[in-house]
C-alpha cells in the first residue's frame, strides 16, 4: 500500500511539472511567434493561436490543474508519513516535499518552457483545450469573480502598445541574438524619420551643384561629368530662383542634336516641399511619382537645399554608395605614420578590437561615426579634432548628419 502511495504521488509530481512548463510555455510566447505558429503548423498552430486569445480561460485552467496536483501530492505526503512514521513528522515531510516542488516541479519545468516553449505548446494544446471544456462551469466560476475583481482594482483600460515599449522589445530581441544590431537600428531609424523634417538631411544651398538655365547642352554635359552628378537643379540669373530640374540622362538623348541649345528647353518642372515636411512624408511621395529630386523652399519661399530619395533612405540604412563612389575596400585602413583611417559607418566592436581598445560608449552606438557623435554631442565640421584618452580623431569627410570617413591618431605608448 505504501509503494502505490509513492508510486501516485510521483505521478501527481510529474502533473504538477507538467502544468507548471505549459503555464510557463503559453505565457512566454510573443505575437510574433503565435502569428508564426498559426501560419506554419496547421490546426496544431491555430489552436495554441485561439488559446492565446483568452489568457483568462487559459491560466485559469493550468492553475486549477496544478493546484490540483500540488494539494493532492501534499495530502498524499501527509497520509502517507502518518502511517509509516507518525505526526511528529508530518511538517519534516511537508518541508521536504515543499523542497522537491520547488525544483522539480516549479523551477527547472518553468525554464525548459522558456527554450522550448514553441514545441510544448504545440504538444499540449489539445489537452489544455479539451481540460478547459471539462473544467468549464468551474472556469466560469473562478474567471467571473477574477473580472469583478478586476474592474474593481484596475478598471477597463487596457495597456496600449507604444513606440518606446516596441522599440524596448526590439533592443530585447537584439540582446538575445533574435535580430541583429544593425536590424535594430535599422527599426529605430525608420521611426525616427516620421519626426524628421527634410531641411535636416537635405543637402544645403552651400553645397549645391546647379547650373545656369542659360548653359549650353554641350556644357552642361560636361559639367555633369566633371562633378559626377546625374541630376542638378536649374536656376534662373541667381541662387534664388530655381527654374527646373535637369537629369544628365535627357541631355544625353538630345546632345547629337543640339550641342549649343540652352538647357532651359529640356528641364522638367521642379518639385517644390516646405523644410519643415518630415522625411518619410516626402519619401512617400517620392516614391509613388516619377520624381528623384525635391527642391527644399525655407520660410520666405527661397531655395534651401534639395533632398532626393537616396537621403531619406540613407537615414534608414546608412551611407549608400554606388559606382561614382568608391569606398575604400579595408574600411579601417593603417597608415605608414601609425595612424588609423576609418570608415565612419565602421562597427564599432569592429574598431575596438582591431586596434586593441576599450572605448566607453551609450549601449545605442554601433558605428565609430556614431561613437564619435555621442562624444561631440553636435554635428561635426570636415577637419574637427577630438582628443581623448584611447588617442586624437580627426574628422575627414562629412555628409549631413554622418560622418563618413576619419583619421584615428593612438596615443603613443609609454616605455618603462
């Protein structure tokens, strides 16, 4: 008689393990992974997909199920004890099998959930469904109460997802391995534009290449291939007057026939966008038009700058280049006097461990131009020189916001 005793609480220990794992599996799964398993694993997936939709019915009962067990296992024990060694025992024996539930029915069940919550679910399903039917005037009963009780406390509102809890669980998933950095920042930055107005990553009036609308086809055609630009915009007598847009490609079909032809006849209509639009709105349009360019206007109706669909994007995916700039092929490069040439859009890891440093950085930097950003707290000119302690960075090239390429000057070492 005593054996079969062992032999049923054993089997209500394992009950308990069980209920505590699926518990742990169910509660552990993200959107993400419901959406997924709805998707790729038939009935079996789109199950575990409508149990997730009623958390109440479905924790309600896992717990019936595991309290079940845990007070069955323990009357078990109680009985038991009684009859093999007497009371005095009873609460060595309580203690011992608090000990054991703890362990083996509690802790390491609920952390196998966690690595194989997909599959345990997927495996269980059935069960909890056909459980939740049987147990289901009790159900009723207990998730009735546990609403009254609810409102009481917390009231109907529910917690809304926001951007700072998405982009929380998005740096979740990257330090878990889930995403990789750069899909992380990739994420932010593609939320940071519906903030960002074009008049921060046009290109300026200042660094504009345009051409006179009275210039030949014949020079603009050269000028296009001497500054490397496909596209410029046209202005009339000044800076101020912007007549059209002119692409090398429409010069190209209409060179053999008219060489000394002013350009003005074959410019196209400018798209004209106040600075203050913000960057995705643009692309948007952009995208869903035959158009490149858009001519940035400041406050007073002026030319401020222009803006293509290659800036908006490069905010989302970093630095692009194409076949008229040439990116060195070793983005981090030593130079015959000991220094460092560097990439700006570099990783930074990448940078620490080839040139042997520890750098302190905010967890949100991934590239060097970034770290260096951060350290400058502003937007550096073409030829600023940071000192710190790993040694002095000199800023070589910039485009906008980024910086693109930079010299790194170590900090001799110290002889003993």
């Amino acid at each position: 008689m005593i054996i079969w005793s062992l032999v049923f609480l054993v089997i209500l220990l394992i009950i308990s393990a069980f209920f505590s794992s699926v518990e742990t599996a169910f509660t552990s799964l993200s959107p993400g992974q419901i959406n997924a398993l709805a998707q790729n694993h038939g009935k079996r997936g789109r199950l575990v997909q409508k149990l997730t939709q009623r958390q109440d019915i479905l924790l309600t009962t896992l717990l019936i199920g595991n309290n079940l067990a845990n007070i069955g296992a323990s009357a078990m024990t109680t009985a038991t004890t009684i009859k093999m060694i007497g009371n005095a025992y009873v609460a060595a024996a309580t203690g011992v099998l608090t000990l054991i539930i703890l362990i083996f029915c509690e802790v390491s069940p609920k952390q196998i959930a966690l690595v194989a919550n997909e599959k345990l679910c997927l495996y269980s399903a059935r069960f909890v469904l056909l459980l939740s039917w049987i147990l289901k005037p009790v159900i009723w009963m207990i998730t009735s109460v546990s609403r009254v009780i609810t409102l009481m406390l917390a009231g109907r509102e529910k917690q809304k997802l926001t951007l700072e809890n998405l982009l929380h669980h998005v740096k979740a998933a990257e330090g878990q391995g889930v995403v990789e950095s750069y899909e992380e920042e990739m994420v932010r930055n593609v939320f940071r534009i519906n903030d960002t107005p074009v008049e921060a990553i046009m290109t300026h009036r200042t660094e504009l290449f345009f051409i006179d609308e009275e210039t030949s086809v014949q020079d603009a055609l050269n000028l296009f291939i001497e500054s490397g630009h496909t596209r410029a915009p046209v202005l009339k007598n000044n800076i101020e007057q912007v007549t059209g847009v002119l692409s090398l490609f429409d010069l190209a079909k209409v060179i053999g026939d008219s060489p000394g032809v002013a350009i003005k006849k074959f410019t196209s209509t400018p798209y004209m966008v106040p600075g203050t639009m913000k960057a995705n709105e643009l692309f948007f349009r952009l995208k869903n038009a035959p158009i490149h360019m858009a001519v940035v206007l400041d406050e007073y109706g002026g030319l401020d700058g222009i803006i293509t669909r290659e800036d908006v994007m490069e905010e989302i995916f970093g630095e692009l280049y194409d076949e008229r700039e040439i990116r060195t092929a070793d983005p981090i490069r030593r130079e015959p006097d000991g220094s460092w040439i560097i990439q700006g859009d570099t990783d930074f890891y990448d940078v620490a461990d080839t040139l042997g440093l520890e750098l302190e950085h905010d967890n949100r930097t991934h590239t060097i131009g970034g770290y260096l950003l951060e350290k400058l707290e502003r937007i550096p000119d073409e030829g600023t020189v940071l000192t710190l302690k790993e040694g002095t960075y000199t800023i070589l090239k910039t485009r906008r916001q980024r910086i693109l390429s930079l010299r790194f000057q170590p900090i001799p070492a110290v002889e003993d």
